[in-house]
C-alpha cells in the first residue's frame, strides 16, 4: 500500500481529519528549526540528519526527600558550545508526585510529507499521577508548559491510568500505552488524543487475551502492533517482591495485534525464560517484520519475524545470573532498555543490576554477536567510578543518536525500584553518560568530556530517565 492510500484508510478508519494541533494554523506558524525539517522520508534519511545538539530528559523528584515537581530539563550535547555538557533549562510540572517517565511526540517520520505537521509538542505522561502534560518545543532551548490533562478526566472518559509509552500515528493523533484501569489494576489499554490533545477514546476494540500492558511499537505496512507485558500498577508500584512472580502477577507475553482490526490476533508465552518483557522495538526498515524484545527478570533476549501470517518468536541470546555476597539469590543482570540503531544492524542494552550495557551486531538478527561492553555502576561493583566521577545506581535508559555514533545512557528505573535496590541513588542523584560507539568495527567507548550531574541540581538531587531529542530518534520514529 503507498503511503497516501495508507493515509487515506487510516483516517477513514479511526474517523479523525487531518487537523493540525492548536496553535499551528499554517506551516509559517512553526519556527524553521521545528518545521517538517526533522520528519525524514526514510531510515536513511534520518541517518544524514544534521548532529544532534539538544536532549530532553525528564528528571524526577518523586521517591526522594525533596518535596517539588519533577521537570523536563533541556540539556547541551554540542561539544562547541561553552555550556557542552550542561543542563541549560528546566520547566517543573504543575504539581508534585507525578513521576515522569516515558514521552513521545506529537508527530514523528510517521507524518513526513503532511503539510503543516511538525515535530513540536512533547507528550509528557505521570506514570504515578496519571497526569498527562503538553509541552512546547517552538523554543527548542526553553520549552514550555501547553496543556494538562488531568487523570480524573482519563479515569471518567476511558477508564485507564498509569500512562507508559507515547508514539504518533500517521493521522496525527497521539497513542498512549496505559498500564491499568482506573484501580490500577490489569490489564489497562491504550489512549488515543486527538491532534487537539483531547480524550478521543482507547484504541483496542477487544483486548482479549491481554493480561498486563507496557510498550508497544506498530507497523501498519504489515497491519501489525506488537505489545509487551509488565505488570498492574498495583504490583509494581510498592517495589518488587519476588513472590509476586509466582503469583503470576508480572507478564511473560508478547501480543501480536491486528492494526486494522484493533485485537490480538496472535500472542506468544516466552514461558520460564521470558519473564517481564519490557521495550519492544521493530526494525527501522519500514519493509522488514524482524524485531526485538528484553525480557527484564529473566534477562533473554528475543527476536520476532513474520512467517506467512504467523510470527515466529525466538530467544537469541541469555544474560547468566550471578551469585553475589548479601543477595538471597542470584543476581539477574535485569535487561531494562534496548535500542536498535536507524540502519537495523546494531542493538545495544542495558543489564541494569550487572551494571553493563552491551554493543552487538545484528546483521542476523537470529545470531548476535557482542562487539562492545562498557561498565558504569550496578551491584557487582565491577566500576565506582566514570570519568573521574563517582557512580550510583546501574546503566537504564538509553538512547542513540541518528547516526547511530553516540549512546547515551541515565540510570533510573523507577523510583520504588531505585530505593529497593540503590538506595543511595535518592542522595547522590542521576548520571548522563555519552558514550561513542564504532559503527564500522563495533566497539564502546565512554566520552571523557561528557558528565551530566543530576546529584548537583539547584532542587536538589535528581533522577533522570528517558531521553529525546528535537530532531527525533531511534526509539520514537516510525516509518509507514
């Protein structure tokens, strides 16, 4: 299917009008800098993007002794600029405890080629408050706060809470993973927003067969969106107790769903081996059905390809557990992010409690090869120190540049979890590390000129999470 027939169907089948978001009345609205400049026509195109030289973080106060609003900061990743390396402004949420995690955009490569679309508003969820707030990029350096939707109204119009991951759809609406209902139980859904940012209702039309909810990535070009399972926000939330595994409380299945459809029509049991398969991520190459997820307890790794109109899901690679003095058991490296670079051939993840993040080629993506590890903190205590500076807590949330030449990397997972296991992260505060990556040869290296101190916050110690920059990423475009 072509993309404008694509775009035809689609709109006709989630019944919205390609409107463009308030405030953008007509392309000569949006800055330069922000105007369909940072939509790419294809993977490669994304690749010859101009280098990036702005990141949002979202950084947190929740879990912490210091009572005030998380906040999204804008950081400086031009290494000519006098404040390289430097958190350069900061915009608070209205009110305290929403414990900001993911967020997306209101357009990405998803909308290339529709008049007037930009890559301008962030989408910043409270995974904790349900509190969904817009945010302005017209002045990349300083965003600003544009709306807010309360959980009350969420709860009242869709019966959802606990917000998780934000991609755009080629309509320009707004898709949102949410983790429960109202009650914070299993298994949530998913919440659409207009391109108004108004509640236009939840996605799935039958979610038969879904028990628990977490990432999603869809590919329409193949009508398909593939969905992973945490847990209900009642499980997660007070921290993790390992007997809620037995319980069957956390998930281990992967969902294949039908796009046009809107229902699972396939689901796979990772079983024994699979437990809590968090971040999915789909190959960049709009033609491709391979992909990837991290199963965090168990630490495998597992790839995806269609084979007629069935998936075949397979375990490529294991991460072993090991025995370490004061644990009960033995330690899982817990495989928390993962991120797959524009050209479908590198993927890099993070073992959270090991402490290591991992380079590997996957030019066959049934048989990985490790071509890079860096260590920077975790409970092995293989490194107390980066860059001359001392590290807490273990490599989480990564994100790579377009080029696929610079990871970066913070190291919180979410703030019951963090005080449960790095207790000491509360004090000391977040790191953000930048790390070089050889895209010929393979190999790691961490920049000695890259240090972003959240333990040094005018606030207070803060902890930071996802990343995003404004010109778009590895972990948000989607191509049609």
């Amino acid at each position: 299917m072509q993309r404008r027939e694509f775009l035809a169907t689609a709109a006709g089948a989630l019944g919205s009008g390609l409107v463009l978001p308030r405030g953008l009345s007509a392309a000569a609205d949006v800055p330069a800098a922000h105007c369909c400049d940072s939509l790419y026509a294809s993977p490669q195109a994304a690749m010859q993007a101009p280098r990036e030289t702005l990141m949002y973080t979202v950084a947190l106060y929740v879990g912490t002794d210091v009572n005030q609003p998380d906040y999204l900061a804008t950081i400086d990743v031009d290494p000519a600029s006098p404040t390289y390396s430097q958190v350069i402004h900061r915009v608070p949420m209205p009110k305290v405890g929403d414990e900001l995690h993911h967020f997306g955009w209101n357009a990405c490569s998803s909308c290339h080629g529709m008049e007037g679309v930009a890559r301008r508003y962030l989408v910043v969820p409270g995974l904790k408050s349900g509190r969904i707030h817009i945010l302005d990029t017209a002045d990349a350096k300083a965003p600003r706060l544009h709306k807010v939707i309360e959980p009350e109204e969420v709860k009242q119009k869709v019966n959802l809470s606990a917000p998780h991951t934000v991609h755009c759809l080629a309509t320009g609406e707004v898709m949102i993973s949410m983790l429960g209902d109202a009650q914070g139980n299993g298994p949530g859904g998913f919440l659409l927003l207009n391109d108004q940012f108004e509640i236009a209702g939840r996605w799935e039309k039958n979610a038969t067969g879904m028990q628990y909810n977490y990432d999603f990535w869809y590919q329409p070009r193949h009508n398909v969106m593939v969905s992973s399972e945490w847990a209900a926000p009642h499980t997660y939330s007070g921290g993790f107790n390992p007997a809620d595994v037995q319980a069957g409380k956390y998930g281990r299945k992967l969902h294949f769903w039908d796009w046009n459809a809107r229902s699972i029509k396939q689901t796979f049991d990772l079983g024994e081996t699979g437990w809590i398969p968090l971040e999915v991520r789909f190959h960049h190459n709009p033609d491709s059905t391979h992909g990837f997820v991290g199963a965090a307890l168990s630490s495998t790794m597992w790839h995806w390809q269609a084979q007629g109109d069935k998936y075949r899901v397979e375990k490529i690679l294991s991460v072993p557990s090991v025995e370490q003095e004061g644990w009960p058991f033995p330690v899982p490296g817990l495989i928390t992010d993962l991120v797959l670079s524009m050209d479908d051939r590198w993927l890099y993840f993070s073992n959270w409690l090991h402490g290591d993040i991992r380079q590997y080629d996957v030019s066959d993506p049934s048989r990985p090869k490790l071509r890079g590890q860096i260590w920077c903190g975790g409970v092995l205590g293989k490194t107390k120190e980066v860059n001359g500076r001392a590290v807490s807590g273990g490599p989480q949330m990564l994100q790579l540049s377009l080029d696929g030449r610079r990871l970066y990397v913070t190291n919180s997972l979410l703030s019951s979890w963090d005080n449960q296991f790095y207790p000491g992260l509360k004090d000391t505060g977040s790191y953000l590390l930048q790390i070089d990556c050889d895209t010929e040869r393979g190999g790691m290296r961490v920049n000695p000129k890259f240090f972003v101190d959240f333990g040094k916050e005018p606030g207070g110690p803060a902890r930071a999470h996802e990343m995003r920059f404004p010109g778009g990423d590895c972990t948000s475009d989607i191509w049609i």
